[in-house]
C-alpha cells in the first residue's frame, strides 16, 4: 500500500473585530484546541481599543467534540501526517494576512500576535517560516514547540517583544512543564516577559490589558 497526498483548496473561516479603517495595530488571534473562532473571539475582548483590528483565525480541522453530533470544536493538527498540516497551516495563514493586508491597505500598519494554548505550537512555529514581522507576541497556556532550533531563530525573536503567560492554576500545567518551557527559551537566550496570574487555563481580560498598554 502506498500513501499518496494531493493539495487539494479549502475554505477556512476567520472573524474581524474593531477599526477595519485605519487601526493602530493588528492583532491575529490564535485559539486553543477544541475551540472555535467565534466562541474564542469573546475571549479577546480586552485588545478591542476601538484603535486596533483584530482577526481571530479558525484552524481548518473541526470535529465533534464528543459522539457523533452537537458542540464543535477545530484543532490546527493532530499527531497524525502532523508534518502535512504544519505546511498547510503556514500556507493558509500566509496567504489570510496577505489576503487581509491588500484588502485594508496595511501594508505599514504593526502586527502583533496572540496563540492561545495549542494555538503556540502552530503559532511558533509559523513564526520561524513566514516573511511577515511581528511586533508583540503573546504565547498564553500552552507549550513551546520543542523541534524548533531555538538558537537558530534568536535575532528574528529578539526583534519581537514576546510574553509567555500561564495561570498559577492551570490544570494542564504544572510548575516543571512551565520551567521546561522557559529554560528551552532561556537556553537559547531568546527574550522574554514571563507573566503569571491568579487563575487556570484561562484568558484574563485585566492581565491581556496589562500586557499591551
């Protein structure tokens, strides 16, 4: 038996909030696994200045999230062929701030990024292949990918203020995975502010504020 692929279209769904007209600074949004955009877009309520333009991009793999019908929720990859939907993630979301950029004219306007949970993986590791330049990042709950040569990638990073954030409660991460993450990004001496907050597996609309004032 042989395994073949073939790149075939899809149409992948995102959502605008704030000023399309002439905003102050983009931020694309990046949900967890088992969400979708619409539903995390709520979550992002705290950069909605009425200055910036947000997008928050949906992964193009939906399922149900339990049984055969009712709530859904996307993931950017599965572990398996992940190989294949890490390229079709890095295609998709360069051609959306393409897309995005030509029809609001901002080809001068900054980018931040926000890559909430499972949303880091993807996040990073887009980072490392794409031409687009970020001025903020914001990596909240979740793990940083570990096949990345870290070291390699400094001086793009280091042009990027990046946050890594984590609730004193997260039920999916203890104090020695989040050390496991931030040694990996100490090691490779790459810049970063580690943020900390009262709370689980959550977004915090007081801490995001805090972080991009």
């Amino acid at each position: 038996m042989q395994k073949k692929f073939i790149q075939a279209p899809r149409t992948a769904r995102y959502y605008l909030i704030g000023n399309t007209k002439n905003p102050d600074n983009v931020w694309l949004c990046m949900h967890g696994y088992g969400q979708q955009a619409k539903y995390f877009a709520a979550k992002t309520k705290a950069l909605d200045n009425g200055k910036n333009l947000i997008i928050v991009v949906e992964a193009m793999n939906r399922f149900y999230l339990s049984g055969y019908n009712g709530r859904v929720g996307a993931t950017w990859m599965t572990s398996d062929d992940r190989e294949v939907d890490i390229v079709d993630n890095h295609r998709y979301l360069d051609l959306l701030l393409q897309t995005i950029i030509s029809d609001y004219s901002l080809k001068n306007c900054p980018f931040n990024l926000l890559a909430f949970s499972q949303g880091i993986a993807t996040a990073c590791r887009w980072l490392v292949s794409t031409e687009f330049k970020f001025q903020q990042i914001i990596l909240w709950a979740g793990s940083i990918p570990t096949d990345i040569d870290w070291e390699s990638e400094v001086e793009k990073f280091n042009k990027m203020k990046v946050h890594y954030v984590f609730g004193e409660q997260d039920e999916f991460f203890n104090s020695k995975k989040i050390n496991e993450n931030t040694e990996l990004l100490a090691h490779a001496k790459i810049n970063y502010q580690l943020t900390t907050f009262e709370g689980k597996h959550e977004l915090k609309d007081e801490v995001l504020a805090s972080l991009i004032k």
